[in-house]
C-alpha cells in the first residue's frame, strides 16, 4: 500500500461570526503538530458586516501558514463549501465553519504519512467512493469525544 505525504487545504466559511471564526483559526494555528501538514486556510465570507475582515487581517500579520480571503455573497452553507472546495489547490481538504475547533490532544501527527486508500476521512470513520456505491468503513478513534457526531 503506498503512502503519501499528506497536504491539508482547509476551508472555513463564515458569516457574521467573526469571534467563532478567531476561535477557529486560532485553533488550527496552536495545533502544532498540524501546522506542519496544513498547506493554506481559506476562509469563505457572506458578506460578513461584523468585523470579520479586521479578524482576518490580524491572524493574516500573525500567520505562518497563508491564510486567503474570499468575500462573495452565497446561497447558503452548502454553496460556501463548494466555493471553497474549487479553490483548494491540495488533495486533502478540511471543512471547518466559524466557531469549530480542533481537538488539541489528538495526535495528527499520524495523518503525516496515511494510505493512499480513503477518498474521505471523517471522525471515527473512512468511506470509498466508487461509481457505484459508498462503503462506510468503520474503525476504531480514540482521539475525540464517542458522543459528539461526526459528520456535517
């Protein structure tokens, strides 16, 4: 099974929510480990009216990973997402909204080197997307909390 080096494109999109966007960013930022796998961070906007750039524009100073900013008006969450999944530039992409944070305790340093099997990676769970069907391919995740569901 081949291994690849893991680039991680991530997503945020936001509206009207600039402290749960700092918070989100914030914590991908301090999670070191993750840093090192984490290409670029776009943030996707709605046309945000409450100091949502000013926060963008003091992480942006701060920031060592490039951190891009698009603020277009959108049809929703859904078409936000897919606004941000045309931009990503890396094969892996990670969809955080405003106000998500990452789990600081978890070791991300095992997603340096993964399997070139799974077409996604979700809390708790690998699926393969074939043309004609979804396998939901359970396994074992310690590193978040078994209460809190895992996908969107």
């Amino acid at each position: 099974m081949d291994r690849v080096v893991v680039e991680i494109f991530i997503i945020t999109i936001t509206f009207n929510n600039c402290l749960g966007l700092k918070r989100t960013i914030e914590s991908v930022l301090s999670t070191i480990t993750l840093n090192s796998l984490i290409q670029e961070i776009v943030i996707i906007d709605n046309m945000s009216l409450d100091g949502t750039l000013d926060v963008i524009e003091n992480i942006q100073r701060v920031s060592t990973i490039p951190i891009n900013y698009l603020r277009d008006p959108d049809e929703g969450i859904y078409d936000a997402m897919n606004k941000g999944a045309r931009w990503a530039k890396h094969e892996y992409l990670l969809m955080l909204n405003s106000g998500d944070e990452l789990l600081s305790d978890i070791k991300y340093e095992d997603l340096k080197a993964v399997p070139r099997l799974p077409d996604i990676i979700a809390f708790g769970c690998e699926y393969k997307l074939s043309r004609k069907s979804l396998k939901l391919l359970p396994r074992q995740f310690t590193g978040a909390d078994p209460k809190m569901p895992s996908l969107h």
